[in-house]
C-alpha cells in the first residue's frame, strides 16, 4: 500500500542528503590542501591534523543532530497532528540512534579519506601546486 511508498521515498530522501553531505565534507577538506600543508609546515603532525578535522566534524556532526532533530520534531508533530491526529509522532529510539551512527560514520569518512589523500604529499608540494 501506500505505507510502503512513504518508506521508500523518504529513504530516497536521506540517500540524497548523504550523498550532499559526503561531497560537501569531501570538497570542503579537499580544499583546505593549502592551510593543512602550513599547519604541517609550522610543526602540526599529520595525526595531530587529523585529531583536530576528527574534532571539527563531530562538532558539526553534532550540531547537525541537533537542530535536524529539532526540526524534524516540529515538522512531523505537525504532520502527525494533521494527518493521523497524534499529537507526537512516534520514532523508535533504535531507529533514531542507528540514523545519528551512520549519520556520524558517514561524516567521519567523508573528511578522513580527503584529508589523508591530501596530507599524503609533502607540504612544499602541496603548496608549490595550489600557486
């Protein structure tokens, strides 16, 4: 029936923003080549580097969950108190905790693997090709 459809589009849905998300935190780290090969130049080690981007994006992994959350919670009260007539919608917390890891490991990846192909280089490389 239509409970299938629904289930199906809104996987189509998050598909979609994981695939927005992977590239704009891929691009994003790519294209910092320039101040992680100073950082590199000034003494910061590449696991140094790495810990710090690993910290940036739980930071805004974080704050993703958050405020997506929050919006997701008013959205789907209003659909739930408009269409079923129940005041709260109901999301299973496994199924909510499963959303947040993916949702993190996806984030993880995505700037871990650019990030290592560009501190692979020696520094002086990295900025003699950006010039």
């Amino acid at each position: 029936g239509g409970g299938e459809v629904n289930y199906v589009a809104m996987g189509l849905i998050i598909a979609f923003c994981a695939i927005a998300v992977v590239n704009t935190l891929a691009m994003s780290t790519s294209a910092r080549s320039r101040e992680l090969a100073l950082l590199r130049l000034v003494g910061t080690t590449r696991r140094q580097l790495l810990r710090m981007l690993r910290a940036e994006t739980l930071t805004a992994t974080a704050v993703a969950v958050v405020l997506g959350s929050l919006i997701s919670l008013a959205v789907l009260t209003a659909f739930s108190n408009g269409m079923a007539r129940v005041p709260l919608p109901h999301v299973p917390p496994l199924v909510y905790l499963a959303i947040v890891a993916v949702t993190t490991a996806l984030a993880l990846v995505a700037t871990a693997v650019p990030a290592r192909l560009t501190l692979r280089p020696h520094p002086t490389e990295a900025l003699g090709a950006r010039e």
